[in-house]
C-alpha cells in the first residue's frame, strides 16, 4: 500500500494545472502542492500524454513552458514502478475532452 505521502498525479492533474483553471487550483489548494515535503510524483506515461495534448490542441510557448517546468517539480517513475501500476488500474477513465484546448 502507498504512503500518504505518495501522490500520484494523473494527466488529467497536470493539464488542470497548467490551465490554472478553477479545477486546477482545487488540486493545488487540496494536495497542499506548494507546500508539501514530499514532492508528488508522476509516470512518465503522464508526461507523454500531456506532451501529446499539447502538440494536439497546439500550445504555445508560455503554456509547454509552463509544463516542462511543472514536470521538473515532480518525481518521475517509470510506468512499471507498483504504485503507478496500482494506481493507474484502479483509476477511473477522467472522460475530459480532446476538444478543449
């Protein structure tokens, strides 16, 4: 089982996030991200999924900025470390749109 402080962030997570939107804050303000001793962690199946969406809503600079800075705060684990395996088969699909950039 995890620790309470292993949390793991999913793609959907990370585009809120760099949005700054009020989902995004909800996170920040609820995982205490700026504040946390532990720094979250992320699957690099994350990072390629975020890049992806990027390219494909067609960020610009300022925002793929944003997320290279966001990945380098994080603590990045290959996709088959258990917790990422554990965390990303129970997780329930987030359904969001590829249609909002």
């Amino acid at each position: 089982m995890a620790a309470v402080e292993d949390l793991l962030l999913d793609t959907s997570a990370l585009i809120h996030l760099i949005r700054d939107n009020e989902v995004g804050r909800r996170i920040n303000a609820a995982a205490g991200l700026s504040t946390r001793v532990h720094k979250p962690l992320l699957s690099v199946v994350s990072i390629a999924e975020a890049m992806a969406l990027a390219e494909f809503w067609g960020w610009g600079a300022a925002k793929r900025d944003r997320l290279s800075r966001l990945f380098q705060e994080l603590v990045v684990l290959d996709a088959r470390v258990p917790i990422v395996i554990e965390r990303k088969r129970s997780a329930i699909p987030s359904g969001f749109c590829a249609a909002r950039p």
